[in-house]
C-alpha cells in the first residue's frame, strides 16, 4: 500500500543527497583517520596540547595535516548550501496555510543542513583566520549530529510503522556519530577513536540511500509501509549495511597499508627501517620542495 501524499516525509532527491554527501566525507575521513595509525605518533601533532613548543619541523608538519580541513570545509559548505536550496525550493514559499505549519519534513531538512554548514564554516576559519584549541571542531560536529537525531526522531511522528522503522534506526546512527564525536574531544590521543565516527558517518550514508530506494524508488514501487514482513525484514538489512561498513573500513585499510609498505620497499637503500622513517623521508622531500620553490620565487 502506497503512502499517502501528505503522509510522506520527504522525496528521493531530499535523501539521496544527503546521503551522497555523508558517504563522501566519510570516505574522505576514512583516508585521514587510516592515514594518522599508519604514522608515527611523532608527526601527528594536530591534537598535542603542546603543539605551540614543538620546533619548526614538527609545525610545518602539523600544517601539512591540517591543509585537508580547508578542503572539506568548503565542501560541506557547498553541499549544505545546495541541500537548503533544494529542500527550500520544494516549499514553493508556503510555510503556513490556514494558520497550520506545512512543508515540516523540509524544514526538518533545512534546518539539519544549517548546523552542519556552521561545521563546515568553524573548519575553514579555523584554518584561516581564528584559532580554536584542539578538538573544539568536534564540539560543533557533536551538536549537529545531535541536532540531526532530534530532528529525525521526530521526523517519524503520526508515520506509517515501517516509515518509522527506519527513522528510528537513522537517529540510532545519529546518536553513534554525535557521541564519539564528543568523546574524540576527551581523548584526542586514541586514534582508534574516530574510526567509530567515520563508521558511524559511513553507516548513515548507505543508510539513507535505503531510504530514498525502499520508500521513493524512482525506478519501481515502493514498500509497503504497513507490512509486517517488511518489519521484520528491515532490521536485518540494517545488520547487512553495518557489516558492508565493516569490510569497507578493513579493504581500506589493509590497501592503504600495502600502498605504504611498498613505497616503503622502494625506499629500502635510503636506509628506511620502517613505515614510520617512510613518511619522514616523504614529508622531508615536500618541505625541500616547498624551500626551493620560496628560494626561486626570492631569486625573481
């Protein structure tokens, strides 16, 4: 039984894209996050309290991790910018009929994309012109994920069973992503920490586009939504969505590690004794790079 036009809770378009832009950050953070266990402690630097005392070297090492942030900033500034603009333009400018608020679902949209968008804007001025303390990203990141689990909580209300289902288990995620997201702030040492974060943000990708093909599948008929078989079947592909995560962090991984190593068999006559001595010798041939580029531009 298909739903009802004003029982449902939004449109292909409106999930898709949010889920598009949850799986690309956190691809994006997977990269990152494998990347920092696969370096020695020593150069990682971005969350030391004592990052001020650290010598010239480790600073400019420190800057060489930190470039990324201004990438990703703008890019969920973007996507953000442009999920308003969808969601708002689906409203046609009708908020209120009939002294009744209309168009909730969008709204609910509009509003989660807002605090993430201050995620997104907190990440280039950190890196441009204001200085936060380490971690203090993560509290904004924390409270639009938080934000995020409100919102969809009550997304589901006066909704068909299996339309609630879902919501219910998309803000199980939310509180996941808002959770470690806090406690990375705690303990900005562990460095397993945020590959719970990033599986938490890769779950809620595939997640929502579960959504978008179960309840607005533009290429056949949607579920029922009062199934009872259909219930008891979600949950299940729910635990196939955690595993698919879990096998993509570990491939990612392990291919990222063969990577090093080999680049790391490669260097073995420079005297490169381990993965670790690697990355020194890579980041050392980047800041001789970066002096002789400053030296030619002097020379002109």
């Amino acid at each position: 039984m298909a739903m009802d036009e004003e029982l449902q809770t939004g449109t292909f378009g409106g999930h898709i894209l949010p889920g598009t832009l949850f799986f690309i950050i956190g691809v994006w953070w997977t990269f990152h996050v494998i990347r920092d266990l696969l370096i020695s402690p020593k150069t990682h630097t971005r969350d030391n309290k004592d990052h001020r005392r650290q010598t010239s070297r480790n600073v400019r090492i420190n800057v060489l991790f930190e470039k990324p942030l201004v990438t990703e900033g703008i890019f969920i500034l973007v996507g953000c910018v442009s999920g308003i603009c969808v969601e708002a333009s689906s409203t046609e400018g009708h908020l209120v009929i009939d002294g009744v608020f209309v168009h909730i679902n969008d709204m609910h949209h509009i509003t989660m994309y807002m605090f993430f968008a201050i995620v997104g804007l907190v990440d280039v001025l950190s890196q441009s012109c204001v200085e936060l303390k380490p971690g203090r990203d993560k509290v904004f990141m924390s409270i639009a994920f938080a934000i995020e689990g409100l919102l969809f909580y009550l997304h589901g209300h006066n909704r068909p069973p299996l339309d609630l289902l879902f919501h219910n288990l998309l803000v199980f995620v939310c509180v996941g992503c808002a959770v470690f997201s806090f406690v990375e702030i705690w303990f900005p040492k562990e460095k397993f920490l945020p590959l719970f974060r990033v599986g938490f943000l890769l779950l809620q990708g595939t997640w929502f586009y579960q959504i978008s093909f179960t309840m607005f599948n533009p290429f056949g008929k949607p579920w029922d939504m009062e199934s009872h078989e259909n219930l008891a079947f979600v949950p299940m592909i729910f635990a196939w969505h955690v595993l698919g995560v879990l096998a993509f962090l570990n491939v990612f991984y392990f291919a990222l590690l063969h990577r090093y190593r080999s680049g790391y068999s490669a260097l073995s006559t420079a005297n490169c004794n381990d993965v670790d001595n690697y990355f020194e010798l890579k980041i050392d041939a980047e800041e001789a790079n970066l002096l002789n580029d400053n030296e030619s531009r002097e020379d002109e």
